[in-house]
C-alpha cells in the first residue's frame, strides 16, 4: 500500500467526542448534528462563518474548540460532500551518555533531523525495514553488529506501520513512525509512534512507546521530526473533521495505550486553550499541531502541543527557537519556550522547508506566486508576527523576475553564505539577501540539487546526458553578497541521483577543502533504480578551498544480491544510502550493508571487511 493510499483510506470511521469537564447540551448538541443532516446551520454556528480575522487567537474553552468542530460538521453534511476534500500529503510512488556526533546533512546546523542513521559513541545506530541496529565501529576496516531488534514491541504490532525516522540523545534513541490502520474498538485516524531505547554496551534496551493520534506527516522533502535543545520537536497534522458512513464527525486528537491487543484513547492531546484559530474560513480543518517532548531518564517523554487551523496544505521549517507553518496566505511562528502562536500575511506558497531562513529577529521566505508569475523573497520581522492587521507586504518582499523560466519552474533552492540560491532548467538564480543585484547563472541542464560547502561556496548538481546516457555534473559556484556569482570547479559521473532527500548527501570540511559523498545509480535496462527498491552507490570528491576545484576519488559499489531482513515497513519511504564522516573515518551505508572507505590516501575504495545487516 502506498502512502497515497494510505491518506486517502485511513480515516476512523466513527468517534464520539469526550470531554471530561463537558457540559450536557454540548453533549445533546453534537447528537443532534448526526441526526439532522439537512439541518440548516445553527445561530451558534454563525460566529465560525467569517471570512477572516484580524488577529491569531486561541478557542477560549474545550467546549468552544468542540462546538466550532461540531460546526464544521454540521456544515459539511449540509452541503451533501461525499467524500473528504483532503488531498493526500505528497507520496513517492507505490511499490511492492555517550557522544553523538553529527553525521547527518542539517539544514539549520543547531537542529538535527530525523534520519535513517545517527551515531553513539563508537556505534552507528541504523533504522532499516522495521529493525533498529547496534554497529559498533570501534575496530578500523572491521564493523561487526552487536545488537538488532524490532521496532514493534510486540508481533501484532508490526502491522500496519512505517518506521521512518531516529533521533538521539546521550544514550537514547527514539524512533518515530506513523500506524495507518489501528486496531481499536473505537475506530481512529492513524497514530504517531515515538518507541524509546537506551543503548548500553552494544546492547539495546527498550523503554516506552508514546501514541498519538494522527494523520500522515510524511513529505517528499521533509523530516517530521528535529531534535532542539535536548528536546523532540514534532509536527504533526490531524484532521478536524472525518467522513464516516457518509457523514461528516468532528474529531479531537487524543493520546493512545495499547493493551489486549487493541488502542484506546486516554487523553486529548491539546484543549481549546492550545489550538489557535484559523486567521481565514476552513472549510476542511486541519491542526497543524507542534508537539515538544522533554525526553526522562526512565525513557519516557513529558510532551505538551500546540495547534493553529488551516487548510491540508502546509510547509513546515525548524529553527533554533521556532517551528513555522506556511499554509494558506500565511505564515504561523511557534514558539517553543512559550508554545504560543504569532502569525504574518504572506503571498505565494514556498518550494519547500528550504525556502525559509531564519536569521535573528527575521524570517526570510521565498515563494511563488503562479498567478503573476513572480519569484517573491519576504523578509519578515518576527516582532511583527503578532500585528497581522497591519501587516504591510509590499515594504517586506524583494520581487524577482525571471527572464529566461516561468517562476514556477523553479523547484531547488537553498540559502548559502548570505545568498539564497534558486535552480531550475539550465539556471541558477543567486538573491543576495543584502539586496544586490542577483546573479543569473546558466548551466544548461536541469539542476537537481544544491547544497553548502562550508568555506567554499555552493555545490550545484545538474542532470544531463552524454553520448545519451545519463549524467551528473557536479559545479562549485563560489557566491558573496557584494559580488557577481562565479563557476568555479567542475566534475561529473555517469548516472543519475540515487537519493533526491537532503539527507543522502554530507560534506566534511577539512583544512584546505573538504571530502563530499553522494549516492547514485546507474541505468539498468532503460530504467533507473528508485531509492524504495533499489540500493545506491556512493560517489566520492574532494573539494579545495583555493581554487573550487572538484577531485572525483572513488565510488563504493552495493552488492546486487543483498536485500535484507525486513520486520515490517518494507519500502524505503527515506531512502536507504548515505555517505557517513566520522571523525576521519568515512564509512557508506548501503541498504543493508555497510562499508568502511579510505578517502585519506590513494588507492581510494572501501577498506576492510563490509558489514552485512541480518
């Protein structure tokens, strides 16, 4: 089943609202609602009809926040919907005590991501096909696997489940999934699964599990979960309403237990007090919900949420201090140490997580405005977030015109060294956020990639052809604030990309330049391998400082013939292969294998015995 499916098909079927502290006619008033469908809207349905508001505020009670869902409802099978209008998140294809050293390729670098691998100490720590693995790397050129076991604390639960991300902290590790079908008396959504372990002396411990009722997070591009101060920082989308036996039935997010082989809701995850209002009219409400968990020494997690409305669609960025929430014709500023909620106007939609910023008191956003056809670049005072009404746009946007591509062609972008770099076919744009000139950069090929290159510049990657087979071309650009933007350094490789994620590239500066590796793929018989299926190489380069240039130096090859064990979440939803720096230790994950490279001196390759996952 793909993830398509999955948000398409994963809707409860039926829930009564609770409310410990609830009042009888709120009671009375929800049962009312399922037993009128033709029933005109109610007097105190009025208040929820207006288009927008002046300022970002919070439902003033529980039974407020489920009066207003109860609306919806009521509204929703008035108007005789047959289906949910909720279009499903963005879906790859269907297919059958300690250290922790970054080795993960980080948008902001004070805020780790949730990843398919992180490190303890002398073990890498990997989440593949439903297991979590222990690899101790103490030994040069000899990995060897102390430990490995299922997600799922038990077998009934590792059905209908994708484990897709890890995070670490000290000795603890935490992987987070989503459930997609629950067993339950009561039918549910979906659930959020954050299972905590301890690793101890290559061995991993379990500890508890935390369920949260929910829908999809998953996205292409993004990660759902970042780790910030010590603390689990997650979004979480939950749909406010859901169609069941042709109805339409409010629906509050709750915490689960699993116990007799079956979920029961306990608590609501947020009230009334936590969940702001929609700044225009929802007709198909979502919480975009922000869940902050303080990890404990038993292995538990103290959570507390927040929550803004809005439609499906949304693009989320974490920085230091804030999760911000792109959805509609604004932008949502969550505060993590006050879990309040300020918002801004906004034009356009962004590309992705990449297309924020935050720098100090501002928040830069590029967007696209399809309409008018116009790259729009906002700088946006946070101090201002909380004066929506008077928000003025047209003094906070630089507008760029793009003379050679519609604006909406335009599908890669990063902020690098003071400029935010902007690609599509055969261009790249350089914005200085200095408010220079910009740079039109011509490359001829569609470019699929552009990362940082601490001390150097930026790296593009293009995608292009040779004798009419594919290949990647690998260009430094050197940029600044003050100066027109420069090709400097050049290399290529046969093939194509074998991971589009952020995370399945890493460079490692080091005096002088700096190593970097990328995995791809070679054409099979007219097709090219996809990261759910298939396993990539790794394609090595060194990068010097003085000069951009780029040095190919090896590529580590996978074995054809290993697939690996797989307990459950069978399809690489993030891929399976990274490029791993330790240290001065460089090692390639693989899928299910793992090998040591030598990249300090010729001959470069792998080194060593390779590690296979069992």
């Amino acid at each position: 089943m793909s993830k398509l499916d999955i948000n398409q098909k994963a809707f409860p079927s039926f829930r009564k609202v609770f409310l410990p502290t609830a009042t009888i006619a709120v009671c009375l008033f929800i049962w009312s609602c399922s037993k009128s469908e033709n029933k005109p809207q109610s007097a105190q349905c009025s208040q929820w009809n207006e288009p927008i508001y002046d300022s970002i505020k919070t439902f003033s009670s529980d039974v407020e926040f489920q009066q207003y869902l109860v609306c919806v409802a009521e509204r929703l099978n008035g108007e005789k919907q047959k289906s949910p209008a909720y279009p499903a998140a963005a879906a790859s294809p269907t297919l059958a005590g300690s250290t922790n050293t970054n080795i993960t390729n980080l948008q902001e670098s004070d805020v780790d991501e949730g990843g398919i691998v992180k490190n303890i100490g002398k073990f890498l720590i990997v989440l593949r096909k439903g297991r979590l693995y222990a690899l101790s790397i103490a030994t040069p050129g000899a990995p060897l696997q102390t430990d490995v076991v299922p997600v799922a604390a038990e077998q009934s639960l590792s059905k209908n489940v994708w484990y897709d991300e890890i995070l670490v902290r000290g000795d603890k590790i935490y992987v987070i999934g989503f459930r997609y079908a629950i067993s339950s008396d009561e039918p549910l959504a979906g659930a959020v699964e954050i299972s905590s372990f301890r690793m101890s002396d290559g061995k991993l411990i379990r500890g508890q599990a935390v369920y949260m009722e929910s829908n999809d997070y998953y996205s292409v591009r993004n990660y759902a979960t970042r780790m910030v101060d010590g603390k689990l920082v997650l979004y979480m989308p939950h749909y406010g309403v859901l169609y069941r036996n042709q109805r339409y039935i409010p629906n509050v997010p709750h915490y689960l237990s699993f116990n007799g082989g079956k979920f029961h809701r306990t608590r609501p995850i947020l009230g009334g007090n936590n969940v702001f209002m929609s700044l225009q009219r929802v007709n198909y409400p979502t919480l975009h919900t922000s869940v902050v968990c303080s990890p404990t020494d038993d292995l538990a997690l103290d959570c507390k949420a927040t929550s803004v409305l809005g439609s499906s669609f949304r693009k989320h960025y974490v920085s230091k201090t804030h999760m911000f929430v792109w959805n509609d014709k604004a932008v949502y500023a969550m505060d993590f140490k006050s879990m309040l909620v300020s918002a801004h106007r906004l034009e356009g939609s962004p590309i992705d997580q990449f297309s924020f910023k935050q720098e100090g008191n501002f928040l830069y956003i590029l967007t696209q405005n399809h309409e008018a056809d116009v790259l729009k670049l906002f700088r946006l005072p946070l101090l201002q977030f909380n004066a929506y009404a008077n928000q003025d746009l047209s003094l906070l946007a630089r507008d760029i015109r793009t003379t050679r591509h519609p604006a909406r062609t335009y599908s890669v972008n990063r902020f690098v060294d003071g400029n935010l770099l902007v690609g599509t076919l055969g261009e790249v744009l350089v914005i200085p956020l200095s408010g220079a000139p910009v740079s039109e950069v011509e490359l001829n090929e569609q470019v699929v990639r552009i990362e940082t290159l601490s001390g150097i510049g930026a790296l593009v990657i293009t995608e292009g052809k040779l004798n009419d087979q594919p290949q990647l071309n690998l260009q430094v650009l050197q940029v600044s604030q003050s100066s027109v933007a420069k090709l400097l350094g050049f290399s290529s490789i046969p093939g194509t990309q074998g991971e589009w994620r952020s995370h399945g590239f890493f460079f490692k500066p080091s005096p002088g330049g700096g190593v970097l590796g990328l995995p791809v793929v070679r054409m099979q018989s007219g097709v090219a391998h996809w990261s759910g299926t298939g396993t990539a190489n790794i394609a090595f380069f060194r990068a010097d400082s003085t000069r951009g240039a780029l040095t190919y130096l090896s590529v580590v090859a996978s074995s054809p013939t290993v697939s690996g064990v797989c307990e459950t979440s069978c399809t690489d939803w993030y891929g399976n292969t990274r490029p791993i720096f330790m240290d001065d230790r460089v090692f390639a994950l693989m899928g299910s294998e793992l090998q040591e490279v030598e990249l300090k001196n010729a001959p470069y390759g792998p080194v060593g015995a390779r590690l296979v996952l069992r």
